[in-house]
C-alpha cells in the first residue's frame, strides 16, 4: 500500500485489527471484563434520551443536579486555579493535603497517623488497586464477602484465587468474624468495606472488634512461623454516611494492636458528591504507603492539583465541614428512608417485597423475588437480568442485581442494589405507583 497523500485520508473500520488484538492481548487483559454496571447504565441513557422519566437507582454516584458538591469546595478549586496550581503536584501528595488528611483521621477516628503513612491519589480505586498489587503475588489468595463492590475485578486483573464468603440479611450483607475465620489460614488479604457498596450494611462494633482480634491473632501466628503477613484493606470511602445508631468504626481503633495489618481506604468522592474531582487517599504502614505512592506515580495515578490544594483548605475548614456532613446525611438519609417506607407499603399490601432499612452510604438493599413471574404475554422471569429489564421497561425503576457485586445466581433470591444518589424525593415517590402496577402485571 503506497503512502497516503497530502489530500487523501484513510479510513480505517471501526473495530479493526481485533483479530490481531485478540492474539495479543495480555492473560491479564483476556481474563479482564467491563463493569456490568456502566453497561446497564447505558441502557438507561437510552431510554432517557427517548424521553422516559427513569427513577435511575442504579451507578453508584451524584447526579450533581441533586448533589453539588459543597460550594466552599467550588469556590477554593477556582482560587487553587487562579493561582496557578495546575503543574504536576508531589507524588505522595501535597503536603497540606496529608497534613489535613492526618487531622481528618485523628479527628474522626483518633489515630494518629505519621505523616509518611499517608499516599494521596487519584480517588479510592487506584488506592484499592495499589493494595492489592503491592500486597499480593499471581496465584495467592484473597478473601472478600459478597455481595461486594469490584473485588471480583481486582481478583482477575491480579490473577489471584479468590475465597467468597457469602453474607446474607441477617448481617445487613455485612461479614462477621465467625464467617472469616475458617478460611483465614492461607489468604495473604481481606478485603472489607463498611458502610458497603452495594447493600448499605454497616459492620456493627462488636464484629469490628472481634475481626480486629483475629487479624492480630493470625498474624501472632504466622510470625511465630515465619510466614507472611495478613492484610486487612479496609475500604471506608463511606465512612461519615451512616444513620440511626449505626457507627462507622476501624479495626485499628477497636483493637490498636492491628494497625501494622491495616490499610484504610478514603477520600472526597462520597462525603462531598465529589466522583469526578478523584482525591483519595491510602493510609497505614509507611512502608507500604511509600511502595504506594510509587506505584501510582508510575500510572499517573495523582489526584489532580488544585483539587488538592482545594480540598486541604476545605477540610481544615471543620465548622463548615461539620455542616456540611450533617446536611449531606440528611439529605441522603430522607432519600433512603422514601424508598424503604415505599417498599414498606408495598409489603403492606401483600406483595412479596422488602428493604433493608437504611443504615450507611447512599445505597439499600431491596428485594423482588420475580424469578419464575409471567408476564401478561406469558413470558417467564427467568432470572435476575430478566427481572432487571422488565422493571426498568414496565416501571421506568432502574436497580442492579446483586449478581454485579459477585453473588452466585443461586444466592441472589431476589436482591438488588437501589441507589439514591441521582434521584430526588420527587423521582422515589413518583416511581413508586409504576413499581406497584409492574407487580400487579405478573402472574
């Protein structure tokens, strides 16, 4: 083939070279699979751009119609410009940023950190990354309940063995330290989140404590046999969500003796409906945190300059945090609760429904026991992603199955994630009288 010319272009098609690529593809990327989630997500853009007033319950984020992020934020990201603050920032990051992220942790959860335990980074998935590739090798095992956000993704891009420990409503899907400990012995991670994506369970303090005391055992153990450590990265990127009695708390709090074994996951994108801005952070070990901190600078995994700047003066701003917060968990709260007392009345009404009540993050767990229903064509539910469509078709009530969060289809019975994070009360209430009708179709 000749060269191109000055006036002629090349069109290439539009998946070419996918032989090729599908020869030369990585075991790690063959093995690798899109989200789930972003896919259903795309359905209902579809039906939103035809029109279709969908109650969208299903990505995990702000629709920043319904959540902004705080205007004290805003306003700092544009000083943090005008100043200039758009060159790389410090790999580990910006030292006002750890400086306040450092009181942010002894403030809240009384640990004090050194400094050099802190690793900034470009929100809480490159950290959660980083934790698994620096604490684990090919073919070791990891240890993580389900339903569970994203760790059945990290497991394959590893390349590890995974053990799933599956958690049920009567823990609010949440683990508990007798479901972990037979399974302990040869796991080099667990992996816990708390309050969770997807169920809005949060571990309760006698759990915490308890998984905090087997965590320092086994480790006693294995040092006494020289063995390699056990690993505890504890994703609390929900941490200042919780309502009611609920009570968000760390291992290394309840029993300080864990805090070499633990790795905390954090950042802005959740307290302060700040997805998009990517500031997160890893604390623990120094050691790790610096092994962190170079990993991510290979990626260019940094959180973005001046919203780093931004976010320090913000956090150190603690009468406007506090206020913040407060509103932000009422907001989220009130959402929450319309949807469980909405759940609730139809319950009442005889139909087999129900909800977790709501207890930490922007997400509940809801059930809707269709597998097997008929529809008025007589179509049959056959599973889960076949309740799924008809409810976002029938009822414009858009959920995601537990399936997306690593639930076996025979342990599913029913459950889905409901997000409320770009709804308004309006949309939950208005959704409601659909979801009714949907039901009352099936026979």
């Amino acid at each position: 083939m000749s060269p191109l010319t000055s006036d002629q272009s090349l069109q290439l098609d539009a998946d070419f070279g996918a032989s090729t690529a599908q020869r030369g593809l990585s075991e790690m990327a063959q093995a690798m699979v899109g989200s789930s989630i972003l896919a259903i997500a795309a359905e209902i853009r579809g039906l939103k751009e035809a029109g279709t007033p969908v109650a969208d319950m299903t990505v995990g984020d702000y629709d920043a119609g319904q959540f902004p992020i705080p205007d004290a934020l805003r306003q700092r990201i544009h000083e943090a410009l005008d100043r200039g603050e758009t060159n790389y920032p410090p790999a580990p990051g910006m030292p006002s940023l750890r400086q306040a992220v450092q009181a942010l942790i002894e403030r809240t959860q009384g640990i004090q950190y050194p400094l050099d335990s802190i690793a900034i980074c470009g929100g809480a998935r490159p950290a959660l990354y980083a934790c698994y590739r620096l604490l684990t090798n090919p073919g070791d095992e990891v240890i993580y309940p389900v339903p569970s956000w994203n760790n059945q993704n990290y497991r394959d891009v590893c390349r590890l063995k995974a053990t799933v420990v599956p958690c049920g409503m009567e823990t609010d899907f949440q683990p508990t330290a007798e479901l972990l400990a037979p399974h302990i012995r040869n796991a080099r991670m667990v992996v816990l989140n708390t309050p969770q994506n997807p169920s809005g369970g949060v571990m309760r303090p006698e759990e915490v404590k308890k998984f905090g005391e087997l965590i320092v055992a086994e480790n006693q153990r294995r040092q006494n046999a020289g063995e390699k450590p056990l690993y505890c990265v504890l994703d609390q990127i929900y941490r200042s969500l919780t309502f009611g009695d609920s009570q968000h708390l760390s291992p290394v709090q309840m029993v300080p003796e864990a805090a070499p074994y633990v790795l905390h996951v954090d950042g802005i994108s959740k307290f302060c409906c700040a997805t998009g801005l990517r500031v997160g952070w890893l604390v623990g070990p120094p050691t790790i945190a610096k092994k962190a901190m170079a990993l991510l600078t290979h990626v260019g995994a940094w959180a973005p300059r001046p919203a780093q700047a931004a976010t320090a003066e913000f956090l150190n701003d603690l009468p406007t945090v506090e206020a913040w917060e407060k509103d932000m968990r009422r907001r989220v709260e009130d959402r929450l609760h319309a949807l469980y007392e909405g759940f609730a009345g139809l319950a009442a009404e005889g139909f087999d429904v129900r909800a977790i009540e709501p207890k930490g993050s922007i997400f509940t767990s809801v059930r809707l026991p269709l597998q097997g229903k008929r529809l008025p064509n007589g179509q049959v539910l056959e599973n889960s992603e076949d309740v799924r469509h008809y409810l976002l078709n029938q009822a414009a009530f858009a959920l995601v199955p537990f399936a997306a969060f690593g639930v076996p289809p025979e342990l599913e019975d029913g459950w889905f994630r409901a997000s409320v994070g770009a709804v308004s009360l309006e949309d939950i209430q208005a959704a409601m009288p659909r979801l009714r009708l949907a039901l009352a179709a099936l026979r």
